[in-house]
C-alpha cells in the first residue's frame, strides 16, 4: 500500500469533517442574515405608520411593517411599536 492510497475510515473521516464544515457555514450565513449590521433608523413615515397602526388596535400589523421595512427582529419591532 503506498501512502497516497486513501482507506475507507480516512475517507469516512473526510467525508464527516468536510460535510461538518459544510454545515456550519450554512449555519452561520443564516445567522448574519437574519441579524444584519447596519439596520437602517426608521423613517418618519415608518413611524406614523406604525403609530396609526397601533392606534386602530393592529400591533401585530405595525410590528410586521417594522420588521419588513428595517430587518429588525420580532422582539426588536415590538418593542419598537410598543414604545410609539
């Protein structure tokens, strides 16, 4: 056997190790993306929306077009409408 033969085990190994990394840089791409950097600030128009939203008794609508608009969490845009 000479030493460039790759066995079944190292080749299992490999397989787990490479399909391991694999996943966890899926793992993190998904996490960057549903946490991005720099969240833009609400716009005035943002916020009448929301605050009219939230006066006709639609929280959860007001929350929806927060986080649609700015990429904020669900925490984040509630507590984003709560405050109006």
């Amino acid at each position: 056997m000479s030493p460039l033969e790759v066995t079944t085990p190292t080749l299992v190994a490999l397989t787990a190790v490479v399909t391991a990394a694999a996943i966890w840089l899926i793992i993190l791409a998904v996490r960057l993306t549903k946490r991005p950097r720099n969240r833009p600030n609400p716009s005035s128009d943002l916020v009448d929306q929301a605050r009219e939203l939230k006066s006709l008794g639609q929280i959860r609508d007001a929350v929806f077009l927060v986080r649609g608009e700015t990429g904020m969490s669900q925490r984040a845009a509630a507590r984003f409408v709560n405050r109006l």
